[in-house]
C-alpha cells in the first residue's frame, strides 16, 4: 500500500477571496444604510434594498466558508489506492471511489478552474449530502458540468495538468488493481 497524496490548499489566495467578500459585505451594508437615509420610499429604494440584503447574505457566506477553509489545517485533496477526498471547497463532496469515476475533465468558468469528476452514480452523491443548499447547488453543478462533484483547482497548491495526470494515473493503478484481486 502506497502513502496517500496530500494537496494542501492555498492559503494566500483564499486570503485574497476573502478580502474579497469582505469588501462586497462591506459594500452591501453600505448600500443598505443608504436607504436608511432616504425620506420615502420608492421601486429604487427597494430594489437597493434587496440587492443590499442578498449581497450581505451571499457574500456573508462566502467570507464564512473562506475563513472556515483558512483556518482548517485538512489538506484540499488526498489521493489513495481507494479514492480521492476533496476538501477543496465549500462545495467539497468528500470520498469518491475510484472505481465509482467515469472520467475527470477540465471545465474553466472565467478565470475559476474546476477538475469535474465524472460518475456513475451522480445522485447518490447529491442525495449523502445533508445540507439542502449545497444539495441545490450539487444539483446546478450536474446540470452545467455534468456532474455534481467539481473540485475547485484554484485553491489547490498543485498545477493543474501534473493534478490530472496524477489523478489519471491512480485511476489505472485502481483498474489494474481490481484486475488482480480473486
């Protein structure tokens, strides 16, 4: 048995993230004291008003999972003989079997870069996951990348093509592995 893989986050660039969402929170609760200020009320004013909230709420969250990811010491990513771990965001699904891997993919939205992790079994893993909102967000990610597991490579501390090749690679070891077995 081989030492399992650890691809630990990049802890720099999640910083940046959350700086990031703490400028939006901040621009969000701005937006809002804004409307505190204004003598009657108005389609605009409401309107401040909703985006204010949804901004505070959506990147509230973000600020959130981005300390949460910081502060954790878990690696992004371990690979081993059975499968691959990813705690690579707020998103993460956690253990995937080799043997349950169709194919992984490279999907790009913007300058954000996903490895998709093809399976056989899709909505088994929408349906282990307990928390409804990341249910719905696994389900959009099937919906748009054809599978609801996508590790974001972003944050990992590994260049993305050598994480492919990695990942291929033990994909084979597993195949011929099971080959072997009585």
């Amino acid at each position: 048995m081989t030492n399992p893989i650890q691809i630990p986050l990049k802890k720099i660039r999640m910083l940046g993230y959350l700086a990031g969402a703490l400028v939006f929170v901040l621009l969000s609760s701005w937006m809002l004291q804004l409307t505190t200020q204004a003598n009657q009320w108005s389609v605009s004013r409401l309107m401040i008003i909703v985006i204010g909230v949804a901004g505070c709420l959506f990147f509230g969250l973000m600020v959130l999972l981005m300390l949460a990811k910081c502060i954790s010491s878990k690696p992004g990513l371990i690979l081993n003989e059975e499968g691959l771990y990813d705690n690579s965001s707020g998103l993460s699904v956690g253990f995937v079997a080799w043997y349950d891997v169709k194919k992984i993919k490279i999907w790009h939205n913007g300058s954000t870069t996903f490895l998709v992790v093809v399976v056989n079994r899709p909505s088994q893993y929408i349906k282990r996951e307990k928390q409804l909102l990341k249910r719905i967000a696994m389900r959009i990610n099937q919906r748009i990348t054809g599978s609801p597991i996508n590790i974001l490579v972003n944050f990992l501390d590994m260049n993305l093509y050598d994480l492919q090749d990695i990942i291929a690679a033990k994909m084979k070891q597993s195949t011929a592995n099971e080959g072997r077995k009585p």
